[in-house]
C-alpha cells in the first residue's frame, strides 16, 4: 500500500475489502483500496471520450468503405476500453465502488487484444498487394495462426480476469490466482505480438531490398505510393505502443494485487491508458479505408475477378499459372505508374 494502515484502529475482525466498505471512511481509507488512490476524473473523462471517438471513427470508415474485419476487431476493442475507462470515472467518485473495479479490470485488460487482432488482419493484405512471393510463408496462414494465437491471449485474460473480480472478502489466494492468469496471457500476447513483429519486420526489409533494386517490379507502384507509407507509419506505431502496454503490464502484474506499480498511477496513465488511445487513434486516423483501399472487401473481389480474367497465380495460396509480361499486383492494376495515385 502507498502508506502504511493503522490496523489497531479498526473494529476487532474488520478488514477493508470491496465486499466490507461501500465509501471512504476511517475505517476504509483510500489507501486500503487495490488501487490505493482515486483515478484522475479529468484524465479518465479524457480517455473515455478518445476511445469512444475513435471506436466511432474506425466503425463508420470500416462499414463505409467495407474493411470490416479490421474495423470490427479495432472498434470492438476501443468499445472495451470506453467501458473500462467509465469504471475509472466511477472509481474516482467512489473508490469502494467493486462493480466499476471489476468493470476497469476486465475492460481495460480485454480491450488491446482486440486491437490487436486488427494489426493482424493487415499483414496478409499488405503481402498479397505488394508482392506475395517476398513472403516466406503463403500469406493466408497469417491470420490463420495469429488471429487464433490472439483469441487464446483474449480467452486466458478473461478467465483470470473473471477470477480475480470474483476474488471477495478474505479470497486473497484466488486473486492471486486471478493475477496469475492474467499475466500469463498477457506473457503470450507479448510472444505474439513478438513473433508477428519479426514476420512483418522481415518482410517489410526484404520488399524494401528487393524493390529498391527493382525498381519496375510487381508492387512497387504501391510501395513508392505515400499513402501507403504513411499507412505502414502508423500500423508501426500502433504495433509499439500496443507491446510497450503489455510489458508494462507484466511489470504491473508481477509483484501482485496493490504492488507500488499498481498504486502509481502517472505510470498507468502513461504505459497504459495513453499507448492503447494512441494505437486505437493511428488505426482510426490512418484507416486502411483511405490508405490502403486494397484491403477493402470491394477492392479484393475487384482484384480476384481480374486475377481469374487474366490467368494469374492466387495470391493467397500461389495455385495456378502466372501470366507472363505485365504485373498482375493488385496494387498495380490499381494505381497509375509514376503517380502514386490509388484508385478507388
């Protein structure tokens, strides 16, 4: 606790706890709270307002222009976290309150796995616009692998979530249990995330080798487009404020329920709220609707008919016979050579 409790003060057999205390009193002081203070109003109203916006901004985008597995999982996401951010706002009016401790732990822990998943899903389409034969793997088993790999992170969360919010009075051994759940899953998103970091990282460096060394090959036109770069920017940026939040985490979680990195709460802001409201804010912002329209339901059966049309290779699994001459990319039969316009 951030300052030591006068347990002789209190009844004989009291304990402060969720299921005792309902208010801050002498004999449930704030310091006795998991937290051990009361979360910023402002900061949290703030926070709240940013991830609903954001959730509304990548929901209408991604319903507008039908990337809709990105936009559902990222929108999804930034929901939780609203919701995770009004139990803040409800603690910082009452730090007794259980319901909204339980509501911010399990909002706020699910809510960035989410987002991840949208990460995930941009992978795949990035290989099969600029050049599917840079990738080492066939680009469907992405999110065949990570998306799943992402849900198991989501599902172990949950559970320990559930477990540490079901934790009452004089349950301290299930809280802990909670807790070791929790880290566990958030142990696992951080080798996800790792391992998804590597494939896009070694991709991306070997796309960039080989079409600066070819500079008219199949997806270049794409890869010189600004639009595109600036996409590429900000997924960048997502992706390491979103690992930057989950090591956080793990420091956070390790030392148990009311260690002094829990009870400090300038780092929570900042490690946490702050990473997840940038990432959601790039992924609203620099939404593939506008950037990468290739990854658009429209455009993708666009791209298969004419691939069909053409005779070439399927990008997702490399069957078929490529046509010779021309680039069948869907980033180049898209976009004007040279201008690094997209078309829509």
């Amino acid at each position: 606790m951030s300052d030591a409790i006068d347990f002789s003060s209190l009844p004989p057999g009291f304990y402060p706890t969720y299921e005792t205390c309902d208010a801050i009193s002498p004999i449930c002081p704030l310091q006795a709270t998991t937290l051990g203070y009361s979360p910023n109003l402002g900061v949290n109203i703030f926070v709240t307002i940013g991830f609903g916006l954001f959730g509304l901004i990548t929901l209408a985008t991604g319903l507008w222009r039908r990337t809709w597995g990105f936009s559902i999982a990222v929108a999804a996401g930034c929901i939780l976290e609203c919701v995770g951010y009004v139990g803040r706002v409800l603690l910082s009016e009452n730090a007794w309150n259980g319901e909204a401790f339980k509501m911010q732990i399990v909002a706020i822990v699910l809510g960035p796995t989410l987002v991840c998943i949208g990460l995930y899903l941009t992978l795949r389409h990035i290989v099969i616009s600029l050049n599917p034969e840079l990738s080492r793997i066939t680009p469907r088993l992405y999110p065949v692998f990570f998306v799943p790999a992402d849900v198991s992170c989501l599902v172990i969360q949950a559970i320990g979530g559930g477990v540490a919010a079901s934790a009452g009075k004089n349950n301290y051994d299930i809280l802990k249990h909670g807790n070791r759940i929790i880290m566990a899953g958030i142990v696992l998103q951080v080798i996800v995330l790792g391992a998804f970091g590597s494939l896009a990282g070694d991709y991306l460096v070997r796309a960039r080798k080989t079409f600066h060394q070819n500079p008219g090959m199949e997806g270049s036109a794409l890869w010189n487009d600004k639009r595109f770069r600036v996409f590429l920017w900000a997924m960048g940026g997502a992706y390491a404020a979103l690992m930057i939040r989950c090591i956080y985490r793990i420091a956070e979680m390790a030392g148990g329920w009311g260690n002094h990195i829990m009870q400090h709460e300038s780092s929570f802001v900042v490690l946490e709220s702050f990473m997840v409201l940038i990432a959601c804010g790039l992924l609203a912002c620099a939404a593939p609707a506008f950037l990468f329209p290739e990854m658009s339901h429209n455009q993708r059966v666009k791209n298969l008919g004419k691939g069909r049309q053409q005779g070439g290779v399927d990008v997702e699994t490399g069957a078929g016979e490529k046509a010779t001459g021309a680039s069948t990319s869907p980033s180049d039969t898209e976009r004007r050579p040279g201008t690094g316009e997209a078309g829509f």
